[in-house]
C-alpha cells in the first residue's frame, strides 16, 4: 500500500497483516509515514496503490453505507483530542454513538436512557464520571484525551487508531492515557494501532512494533527484538531523545488488518 503526495510517497509499499486483539506501536521519526499509514485504514487518506483487506474485504473499494460502517469499526484517536469545547463530557462521548445511531435522533440530540448509561459508564472506566457535566474546554490535556478515549470505546469499534495520542502530555498523564489504551485492548480485545514518539513508552506497552523510515517498513517485531543499535539506525540523530524520554512510573512489562 503506498500514499502519493505530489512527487513525494509519504508511505511507500508497505505490507503488514494486523492480527486481531494486538497493540501495535508504529514508531518512526516525524515524518516517516505513521499519520498517513494511520489515515489510510480508515479511508481518511485515500491510497494511491494498494489494497486494504479486511475479512476479504477490500476495504480500499468501499463507498456509501459500507465505508461508514468500516469508519464506525476504526475509531480514531487524534493528538489534538478534537473534541468540542463548548459541549460538555457527557455530548462529546456520546458524538461517538453517531455512527450507531438513525441521523434524525443524532441530529436532534435524542440520547436514549441506554445510551447515556453506556457513555457514563466509559468515562467511569477512566475516573472521569465526576466531569460529565463540565464543558471540553475547560478540562486538563490528560482529561481532555481520556474523554477522547472513552468516545472511541462507546463507537464500539473493533479497532482504535491512535496517532500520537500523548504527543503533548506530561509523563503522569502519559502513563493514565497508555494504561486507559492497554485496558482497552487486554479487557476488550480491542486491536489497538497506536503511532508513538516515545521509544521506552512502546516498549513498556506494545506486543509489537512496526519501524517507519520515509514512508517504509523497516522494522517489525517485538520489543525485545528492537536493540539500541537498531533504534538508533531507525532514528539517527533523534535517537538520545527517544530513547531517553522519562518514562511514567509502574509501567507493564512488556496490512490486513483484523476482522
């Protein structure tokens, strides 16, 4: 699968098969292609060459009602939260129903009793249930992407994309939004992808990791596997600053996508 931007390929033939319930971390310099490879599973950035399949599927050709069915299944997790900061917690993690709810009652904000309880019970999951009430914008980056998290969860995907979701987080609110993740995966079953600029963060997190440099795979394997010499040749001149971030204490040991 390749991502074409004028002369330039952002991702460039990369082939991976994505077995169902893993955490992946996607690591690479900036610019190395995760964000796009990201975007292309869910059809936010259309592939210039290649297939995407999922249970046979070639997710590639689909259109209408069954591309918004694969998008409700691919929940996306952005740096920037993208939440709405003028609507309180409770909306902005029921807005992940919209996918599973008729547009008219979506449209009129016809929540059913249901509904709220499944969106309360998220953000409970993440110790957040206190701060239903307060608006998006007045909370904390920590709280803001673990309102983010628990929106994804209510989707009811079967897989969660994650791009560089603790890019702008101290290392205690780190940790809280790698363990909501990790909880995710281990409780649900949950595949989660998730693009990271922290090298021990991955390692302490992820079952496998996929190394991007210009736009190509060029590792992929367990965390054991990835040494220091082979980091550093991922990384180049950015390797001390990966591989030296702080890590957030108690931490885990530690494309066909899955149907």
């Amino acid at each position: 699968m390749s991502k074409r931007f004028g002369d330039k390929f952002a991702v460039a033939d990369v082939s991976l098969e994505i077995s169902t319930g893993g955490f992946i971390g996607i690591i690479g310099r900036s610019g190395a292609g995760k964000s796009t490879l990201l975007r292309m599973i869910n059809r936010l950035a259309e592939p210039s060459a290649g297939r995407i399949l999922a249970d046979g599927n070639d997710v590639t050709r689909l259109s209408g009602r069954r591309l918004y069915r694969w998008r409700a299944d691919c929940a996306m997790i952005f740096q920037q939260f993208n939440l709405v900061g003028r609507l309180d917690v409770l909306t902005n993690v029921l807005l992940g129903r919209l996918q599973r709810t008729p547009n008219w009652r979506s449209m009129l904000k016809l929540w059913t009793h249901e509904e709220k309880a499944i969106a309360l019970s998220a953000l409970d999951q993440f110790d957040i249930a206190q701060i239903a009430a307060q608006r998006a914008d007045s909370l904390s980056g920590g709280q803001q992407q673990r309102v983010a998290i628990a929106r994804a969860l209510v989707q009811e995907p079967r897989i969660i994309l994650a791009d560089e979701p603790i890019a702008s987080l101290d290392p205690r609110n780190t940790k809280t939004v790698m363990d909501a993740l990790l909880r995710i995966n281990k409780h649900y079953g949950i595949t989660v992808l998730c693009n990271l600029h922290s090298l021990d963060v991955a390692r302490c997190y992820c079952d496998r990791l996929v190394g991007m440099a210009g736009g190509r795979v060029v590792f992929d394997g367990s965390p054991e596997c990835l040494t220091d010499h082979v980091a550093r040749d991922l990384y180049g001149l950015e390797a001390d600053e990966v591989m030296d971030a702080e890590l957030p204490a108690d931490v885990p040991a530690g494309l066909a996508v899955p149907a």
